[in-house]
C-alpha cells in the first residue's frame, strides 16, 4: 500500500496538513486538535484501491473528528463503511446513540449520515477503513440512509465473518490483487448489508457471501495455528460455529482440501527453517512445523515438495 506519513513536514504544519489534505478531502470530515496539542501530532495512511473500493489503514494521534450535515454537503460519499478498530478504543456518537469500540471491534455505515468520534486514549487512532460505493454494493430498495454508524455486535459470526475477510484483504499487497479481491469485496458489501438486516439471510447472495467469508476464518484460523500438532478439523470447525462436513465443503472451490492446505502451511514453515536453522534436526524441525511425526513428516514433505527434508537442505 502506498504510504503517507507527516513525518516529513515541519512539526508545526503537521496537523494542518493532515487536517486538510487527509481529513477534509480524503474522509470529507473536519478535525479539531486544540493549538497547544499540535506540536506532537504525528500521522500516517496507507491506502489501496480495490476495484471500485477503498482501503485505507490509518495510525495518528489522538484528535476530534465530525463529520456534520455541512461536510456531507460539501463531499458527500456515497459508499458503504466498513471500521474496524485495530488498537487501542474509539468513542462514536451520532445523535441517536453513544458507543466504543475496542481494538479488534467493527462498525458499519452509510458514509452520508453525520457522527462525530475521537480516541478514547492516548495512544490515539489505530484503524482499517474500507469504503465501497453504495450504489454497486447494493439493490436499489436497500434503505441506505437508514444506515448510521452502528457497532458490530450482535451477531458474532458475521462478525467473525467480516474481520477475517478484511483481514485478508488488508494481508493482499497490490502486485498480488486479483479477481479473488473482487469477489471479496461483493462479499463483503453482502455481509454489511446481512448485518444491518438490509438484506434477507436466505438469499442465494447472503449465502455466498457467508460461505467465502468463513473461507477466509477457515485460513485465518490455520495460519494463526498450524503449528500445533493436535490442530484438528472439529476444533476449526467449532471455533466457525459450522459442523466438520460444512468445514471441508468450504475448501471444495479452491481445488484443495483442509489438510493438504493445512500441511501446505507446515511445509512451508519446515522449508524455512530448514534453511534457516542449517544444524537443526530434522525431528525437531518437523514438529516445530506442526507434524505429529517423523514419518509423517517424510512423506507429506516429499509430496508437497518433491524432495526430502534433506535433499531440500542440500
């Protein structure tokens, strides 16, 4: 992702550059920061285009943000919101409710409708925004504007649901996007709308949106726990609140299974170290990567790689 950062500027022209050149133009919003804060004001934004949408992860310090009836005059958006809370905890208000965010937490809206927020720390903001224009995200009955700014809460599988697509959106570099990116995105203006209860749970679109999404947690859950030996599919299956036949039903589109993905991601690990750790044993370095055993490792490594462990090493 390409990356902004005040570092650069003078430390008292930080705020007001960030102020007008990133909060007025890019979030159509007006920041305030009282003039004695200013002198330690420090930001960065990386931002990335997806298609129609719009990624954009942001660290600043902490500042008081609007976005008014005369800001959405003056730049309306027109795009569906996604906000996720990466660290630290953020309060929003919209007039018609109060609420805070902590790190990890997600939010949706409709980007034309007012709310003001802040961070509710000193380490400041800490956030992913992903912005998609509502009119290709959505059908013409959806009530859009009803959609103010409203905490993620209830339902923790889309929850679950959503996080890991962003996640996995965010972890794509802009060399790597593809049409899998694309599909994401439907995905995920689907899922915003199933949240909001824009959209009905049944539709074939719904589901679609829900299977791919869980996709994403599926492989969440196995790159954050492949190295452990015991990992089995009932534990990532229960862990998405879906039954082990529905589990390995999600990796059928992508021409592999659950395991074969699963030792992917240990044989992986073991290439790595086995280059890295050029003295390190090979049993050591097999249930390092998650394998139960040496024979196991022997033949998964050679059929995944071609080779042996050793033979890799050479």
């Amino acid at each position: 992702m390409p990356t902004w950062s005040t570092d650069a500027l003078p430390v008292h022209e930080r705020f007001d550059c960030w102020r007008e050149v990133r909060a007025r133009h890019l979030f159509g919003v007006t920041a305030e920061l009282p003039a004695y804060q200013r002198a330690g004001f420090s930001a960065r934004m990386a931002t990335r285009t997806v298609g129609s949408a719009t990624l954009v992860e942001m660290q600043a310090s902490p500042y008081s943000v609007e976005r008014s009836a005369w800001d959405i005059q003056r730049a309306p958006g027109g795009s569906l919101c996604l906000y996720q809370q990466v660290g630290g905890g953020a309060w929003f208000g919209t007039g018609a409710m109060d609420f805070v965010l902590g790190p990890g937490a997600l939010a949706t809206s409709h980007t034309d409708l007012a709310y003001a927020t802040r961070p509710t720390g000193t380490e400041g903001f800490n956030l992913r925004i992903l912005k998609l224009p509502a009119e290709a995200a959505a059908p013409s009955t959806v009530p859009l504007h009803d959609l103010a700014p409203r905490p993620l809460e209830a339902d923790e599988r889309l929850a679950l649901c959503l996080g890991a697509s962003l996640s996995a959106l965010a972890a794509t570099s802009s060399a790597e996007a593809g049409p899998g990116d694309h599909d994401r995105i439907g995905a995920i203006a689907q899922l915003i709308l199933l949240a909001r209860r824009a959209v009905p749970a049944g539709s074939v679109e719904s589901r679609r949106a829900v299977r791919s999404a869980l996709l994403d947690a599926a492989r969440q859950v196995l790159d954050a726990r492949f190295r452990q030996r015991a990992l089995a599919p009932e534990a990532v299956a229960a862990h998405l609140g879906v039954s082990v036949r529905q589990l390995h039903m999600l990796f059928e589109p992508t021409g592999s299974t659950f395991h074969r993905t699963l030792n992917g991601l240990r044989v992986a690990e073991a290439r790595r170290r086995l280059v890295e750790e050029p003295d390190g044993a090979i049993a050591e370095i097999a249930f390092a990567a998650g394998f139960d055993s040496l024979p196991t490792f022997y033949r998964v490594f050679r059929a995944l790689d071609g080779h042996t462990p050793g033979d890799y090493r050479r």
